[in-house]
C-alpha cells in the first residue's frame, strides 16, 4: 500500500523520519526481549511510554507529511532540479488546470480573513497618522 501511495522520490524525503522510526523501532525491541533495568511495573511503563509515545506521533507525522508532498506534487508544475526559479525554464510535468482538491480549504479562507483584516488595521493606522498631522 505504501508503495502505491508514495513514489521513490517521496520515501526519500521521507528518509528524515524513517531513520529514526528505525531507531526507535529496534530500542523497543531491544527492551523487550532484554531488560536492562529493574522489572519495576512503573520503570517499565514509563520506559516503554518514552519510547512508544514519540514513535507513534512520528509515525503518524511522517504518513501526514508523505501525503502532503504528494498532493503538493499533484498541484504544482514539476521542474529539473534547480530549475523551479529560473526564468524561462520549462516544466518537465506540467499540473492537470482541472484537478479536484481533496485538502481542507478553510485555511485558504483564513488566510484570506487575516490579511482583509490587516489591511483595515493599515488603513485605519494610515488615517490617525494623517490626522495627527
């Protein structure tokens, strides 16, 4: 299934948090089959809660991640390598114009929100000033 979700070039950016799920991973592992430390139910729990909780939340943060390059590469032209800026390069992949956007778009419109409403603080601080003069 991961396979058909992210193509090569995602699980590379990806590497950044696998590596570390691995690490996590074989400490936990580790734990299980040998145990360092005193077998205090409490130790234990908070031993495995230490490695376990962060594991999970990565895990979680990396399949997100993943998903948001994907759509991310779904909507935006794709260029050569150092070529995204450059003027007049050509895109390699050109994005469908008629795409449905599966994303939240509530951002979008706070967004928009935000910055109406820092435009009419602007401009409310651009007629005091001109007043006090």
């Amino acid at each position: 299934m991961v396979a058909k979700l992210f193509d090569r070039d995602t699980l590379l950016d990806l590497t950044v948090n696998i590596i570390p799920l691995v690490i996590l991973a074989f400490f936990i592992v580790a734990y299980v089959f040998m145990s360092p430390f005193d077998t205090n139910p409490l130790t234990t729990a908070v031993q495995f809660g230490l490695l376990a909780v962060p594991f999970a939340l990565l895990a979680v943060l990396t399949y997100i991640s993943g998903r948001a390059i994907v759509v991310s590469e779904q909507h935006v032209d794709q260029y050569l390598p150092g070529q995204a800026s450059m003027e007049n390069a050509e895109p390699v992949e050109k994005a469908p114009k008629n795409i449905e956007d599966n994303t939240d778009t509530t951002a979008d419109v706070e967004l928009e929100s935000t910055s109406s409403e820092q435009e009419v603080d602007a401009s409310a601080e651009t007629k005091s000033d001109s007043n006090a003069n």
